[in-house]
C-alpha cells in the first residue's frame, strides 16, 4: 500500500500560537504542513505572508507546503521561497507563463505544483503535468475554511490519476476541501498522495486521533 501524506492545513489553527500547533503535529508524526497564502484578490480572504512563514521555520524542519492563492505568483514566490518553504504551488487560473514559472521554481531548488479550481477541467494542466511535482485538486471553492466536500470532483481525481500512471510522470496529486475521515477514503481510493485537512483537524478535541482516522 503507497504511503499517504496527510498535510494539516495550519489556516484552522491557533494564529496567536501557531509555533504551539506546529509543535503538536510534529510530536503526532505529520511530516508536511499546508500554509495558505491569499491576497484579498484571487481569493476573497487574506491570510499570511513569507514573514510568517520565516518565523514558523526557525521553530520547525517540517515539510513546507505553500499554496499561493494569488494572482501573480510569479513576483512573490521568491519570498517564499527564502523564507523557508520547500513546495510552491500556483494555480493554473493565473494568466502568467506557468511552464516558465514551474521551471524558475524548481531551478531555484525547491519544489514546484499546480493547483486547480473545481471549474477548471484535467486536460487544461495536461501539458503542464510534465513541468511539476504535485497538482493540488480543490475540492472546494478556495478562499475560506470549513466548506464542505465536493463529490463531483471524485472523477476529476481519477483521471489526473489515470494520466499520471500512462504517462509515468513524478507527480503526487493533492487534495484540498472538506477532508475527514470518510472523504478521505474516497480520495485515497481515487488516486490522492496527499490529503490536505484544517479544521477537521484543528477543531477535534483530540487532534492527533483525528489525523490518525484520515489514513483509515
């Protein structure tokens, strides 16, 4: 059986002690955590900046995985990137050169993916698939915490699934939006590498059992 990598989304978590919250995932086993950046534009919410994520790394050598929900990652990312995370994902809605930004990306030594919106179809990130490491699938409408799971993107993880095997590429898919311990499974069956989860997680009165139930 692959390994799944469950990556708590630290949106859900205690913003006036989020080095506590980190320290609790470590302790649990979590090997990455999901850092939500949104500008107030691409998204409606505004969350965090690299100056937070600066921080959180000098208390943590967890996995960094950063999804800019932002409209032009191609003038920020770096910041990112010197602040300490190790995965950049932009979303293929943006209008820059994603193959260009993908490269520059991983050129720079970290990792590089795409995110999708539920409107966005599979065959308009095929040719990208190639270029990145991870395609993040959102199964809800970005922007805020605590929405629920969207069933009718099962079968869009099935076929990124379906292409990744044929084609062989070295690409993880992700999932984020409305993860507990029943979508999970359903994501896990479909294909999914990664499951990304926040307030599920954070809003549990036993945290660590609820990240354990999501790999059942």
């Amino acid at each position: 059986m692959k390994k799944i990598i469950i990556a708590p989304s630290i949106l859900s978590a205690n913003f006036s002690n989020l080095a506590r919250d980190v320290k609790m995932l470590e302790q649990v086993g979590v090997e990455w955590i999901h850092i939500d950046v949104m500008d107030g534009h691409f998204v409606p919410n505004i969350t965090i900046g690299s100056g937070v994520v600066k921080s959180l790394r000098k208390v943590t050598n967890l996995f960094f995985d950063a999804h800019l929900m932002i409209t032009n990652p191609e003038k920020h990312w770096e910041d990112f990137k010197k602040a300490g995370v190790d995965l950049i994902v932009f979303h293929q809605e943006i209008l820059t050169d994603k193959k260009k930004l993908a490269k520059e990306i991983k050129d720079s030594g970290v990792k590089a993916g795409v995110s999708i919106k539920p409107k966005t179809s599979i065959e308009e990130i095929e040719d990208l698939l190639p270029y990145v490491d991870l395609v993040l699938v959102m199964t809800v409408e970005p922007g805020f915490e605590g929405q629920s799971f969207m069933e009718d993107m099962v079968p869009k993880i099935k076929c990124l699934r379906k292409i990744i095997a044929v084609k062989k590429y070295n690409c993880f898919i992700e999932i984020d939006g409305g993860i507990n311990t029943q979508t999970s499974k359903t994501c896990i069956e479909a294909g999914a590498d990664v499951l990304v989860s926040g307030s599920y997680i954070f809003s549990a009165k036993n945290p660590t059992e609820a990240i354990k139930s999501l790999f059942i």
